[in-house]
RNA sequence: GGAGAGUUGGCAGAGUGGUCGAAUGCGGUAGUCUUGAAAACUAUUGACCUUUACGGGUCCAGGGGUUCGAAUCCCUUACUCUCCGCCA
C-alpha cells in the first residue's frame, strides 16, 4: 500500500511514477486526495462533538455532589442528543475511511527510478549473463520425455489424483527433489537466513498485507469453509511474523529462509509455455526475506541476488539476470530482478528466480515498523524477497542440460544430498 | 467437538460504573554521585489519528450493546490455559 502522505502532497509525482507501469486507473489517485480530505474533516467534527460531549459528562457528578439535580439532568438531555450527532458523524467517517481504503489498496507499488518504461517480458533488460549453453546436439530431449526414459515423474499420475499440473515425482525424481530443497536450505543458512516451517494456508489478513489481495485473488486456491489461502509463495507466512510489529533497529537486517510447496491457480494460461513443469499448480520452493531498514534495502537487493547468482553457478546452469520493465514488475514491487536458466532442450529460458524489493508497500500494510535512533520517530521497515530457488523449473532444466547418452548428470554439489551421481 | 477459567502498557501485575491512559514493581532513557562502572537517588518512559502550533480524539484481545459516563455491566468472535472426547 502507497503511504497515504505521498498521495496527498505529492499527487502528480505519484501518477507519473504509475504510468511506468501501466497503470491506467489515474483517477484512483485522484480519489484518494478527495476522500483524504473528506475523512479529516469529518474526525475533526467527529472530534470536537465528542470532546463536548465528554466535558458534559464530567459535570454531572459535580452537581449531583453540590445537590442541582435539576441543572445535572438538564446536562443529561444535551449530552444524550449530542450522542445521536456523535453516532452520525462516526457513521458517515467510517464509510469515507472504507472509501479511502479500498481505493488506496488497489493502487500498485510505484516502480524504483531504474526500472524502464515497457509492456511485456519483451521489454525486459538483461542485466547479467553468466555460463555457456551446453551443445547436446539434435536428439536433445525435453524434461518431459525424460520423465518417461527414467520413470522419474509422472504427470498422468497427478492428474488422476488430483488434476493436471499436479505432477507425481517417483524414486530418484522425487529424492532429487528433495536433495535441491536441502540444499538449498544449506545455502540459506550458511548466508545467514534463519530457517522457518511455517502454515502452508494462511488467513485473509495475512494475504492482504503482503498484497496478493485483493490483486490475485482469483490466482490463490480458496479454502472457503474455513476462508483460507493456499500460499501461492512462503513469502506469505513469512513476511507476516511480523506484521503489526515494532522491531529494534538494530535487529536488522533480518533475514528469513523457509521450504514450502507453492499453490498458484494459474487461471488463464494455456498453450506450449505450460508443458511439463514449466508451469504447474503445486511446486516446492526455497524463499529467503529480508527486512531491513529503508537505506539499507538496495544493498540488500544486490546481496540476494548474489546469492540466488551463486546457487545457479555451483548447480552449473547457465542463467541471465532480468530487471523488470514497469509493465512486467508485479504489483507490490518497487524492483525486480528475474533469473532465467537457459533449457537446452527447450531452447528457450526458463524463469526460476524473483528477487524483489517492496520498500514500505508491504511494511505500510502489515505495519511494520521500527523507531528510527537519530530521529526517534516511527519509520516502516523495507521488505524484500526472493526464490532461491523454485524447484519444478530448475529440476527441468537440470535434467535437460544434463542428460547424456549414458544417464542424466547429478550436478557434483547435490551428490551428498541425492546418494547418487546419475539416473539411468 | 463438549465443560470451565482467562486475555490490562516492553514484561509482571493492580484496578468491578465517574478526576483511569490506567496503581505498583521490573525493564528502558536521561541526570546526580563516581576516575569509570555498579549501587543508590532524581526525573522521564506506550501506540495511533488530527493540528503550523496550542490543543483535541482513539486504543485496557476484536466487534456490538446498555449508560449522560465503561478497563469495569451485557452479547458476540478470536486466542490462551485446564479437563473430557477425537486423532497423526
């Protein structure tokens, strides 16, 4: 969520920082000064009927005391209508604050300086490229043949228990999943990120503060009798620990790590991009957070997508480094960085990382915050998060530019987690 | 799922209709004393909204109600604890 202030003395600045991404509801800004204004105005009156109100009802012991009986009833009568005003007031504030709020929720991150004016993931920039794509000559065989060659994952079995996209991962697919998720969760570690197992369903506060509502609310599974979410990502859980928290500043920069499963809708995609595991409704992920105070949160940005770099170049993938132009970045980021593995078979790149900085957009909706040393007043922390890695897409590209006539490759990092060093 | 008890400031813990935003203790901060520290003493110490400022308002788990007036009475929801049931 936008900080309110911004809008209100900063509206034009805002609009145009919107237009990078798009956004074409211009007039929502404009709303939400209108509705500002209207909602202080209405709690100044509110406020001065109740400030009346309550120096009314302070006299009226007094004159019991001093025995007026008559003046103290006649207080009674004044202060009980003045509660009827009271009543409006707070009534008509209470909508004009609802007002104010759903149109300030539905207003995106403005983009940060650097990112490009663009539409699509056509007008994204390479930032970074890193490694060789392997030759594996004509007869390369894309992910989901292989799946077949090495009994290793099963689509149709997923899809008769429970639908398609739901893969079934058998023998070494399934524990080379599981190397990957330890692994990975090494790597967090060892760079500091406390490990975390949190719900895998969170409630709608939950949801809200770190913006997946209400923009992606068709794109989360519904639990609706009990009125829970499936996490879409761990950043969900993790993020809000702390929401509506007040953290010492010299706590940060805190830093989060947990393995989840992952469970996306993905309503409305279709066609080649989604064969395999390229895009499926449950796959398991490693996420790492960061909340840090606000100077510090670019560092931060650079050190995580460090550490994603270096996860990709210890597996041997070659991968390219994305900024999102505005129309690509998602809703509640300020940056955002993408890696790509390059799937040799597929000959296309595969995204298996978002790394992005949220500044206060997410710490505004959780009120997280910390007391600033040198000026001793409140301040909203910086949120930042990223994949490192998601696992569906990386063991697709793994198997892809591994495979070779005798066997698919085990990179020489997982060996110890998997107990093997080649399917076949 | 059933029965009962509880939820007060950073923590502990008073407070059962009116000067309670809330005693007291601990903790925090500043000062005195000290070469320094500790101890002691003194002062100070919640968050939020609003206001140029003075000030005003809200918050005693959340929501609703009774009353001129609610931390205090009533209803309701959530959570915690104890017992029972069920269960990996």
């Amino acid at each position: 969520m936008l900080e309110l202030n911004l809008i209100r003395t900063k509206p034009d600045f805002v609009k145009e920082r919107l237009k990078v991404k798009n956004f074409t509801r211009l007039e929502l800004v404009d709303e939400v000064v209108v509705l500002d204004v209207e909602r202080r105005r209405l709690q100044q009156v509110s406020e001065a009927a109740q400030h009346e109100s309550k120096s009314l009802s302070k006299q009226i012991p007094k004159l019991y005391k001093q025995g007026k009986r008559d003046e103290a009833e006649t207080l009674k009568s004044q202060a009980g209508s003045l509660k009827e005003s009271i009543k409006n007031y707070q009534e008509e504030l209470k909508i004009t604050e609802e007002k104010l709020h759903d149109a300030l929720v539905q207003l995106p991150n403005l983009p940060h300086e650097s990112v490009a004016v663009g539409f699509g993931a056509d007008d994204n920039e390479v930032v970074a490229e890193n490694g060789t794509h392997p030759d594996l000559g004509e007869d390369a065989k894309p992910h989901w043949e292989l799946f077949e060659q090495y009994n290793i994952v099963s689509l149709e079995l997923g899809s008769k228990i429970a639908g398609a996209g739901f893969p079934v991962f058998i023998g070494k697919g399934a524990r080379l999943q599981r190397a990957m998720i330890n692994f990975f969760l090494d790597e967090a570690s060892k760079a500091g990120y406390q490990e975390y197992m949190p719900p895998l369903m969170v409630n709608k506060d939950s949801a809200y503060a770190t913006g997946q509502l209400p923009d992606k609310e068709g794109q989360m599974y519904h639990v609706t009798i009990d009125d829970l979410y499936l996490i879409p990502t761990a950043e969900v859980p993790l993020t809000n620990i702390y929401r509506d928290t007040i953290v010492n500043e010299e706590d940060f920069p805190i830093k989060l790590t947990g393995y989840t499963p992952c469970f996306r809708r993905e309503a409305g995609s279709y066609g080649a991009h989604v064969r395999g595991l390229n895009r499926v409704h449950q796959f398991e992920k490693v996420e790492i957070v960061q909340l840090t105070h606000p100077d510090k949160s670019y560092a931060a940005l650079e050190e995580m997508a460090k550490h994603v770099g270096g996860i990709l170049q210890k597996l041997g993938l070659p991968y390219r480094i994305l900024r999102l132009c505005g129309g690509d970045a998602t809703f509640t980021s300020a940056l955002t960085y993408d890696f790509e593995t390059y799937s040799a078979a597929q000959k296309r790149w595969l995204e298996v990382s978002s790394v992005s900085n949220f500044e206060t957009f997410q710490s505004n909706r959780m009120k997280l915050r910390f007391r600033d040393s040198e000026t001793k007043k409140m301040r909203l922390a910086h949120t930042l998060n990223g994949s490192a890695l998601a696992l569906a897409r990386i063991v697709a590209t793994v198997l892809e530019n591994n495979q070779t006539p005798e066997g698919i490759v085990i990179p020489e990092v997982l060996r110890p987690y998997t107990g093997f060093d080649i399917i076949d």
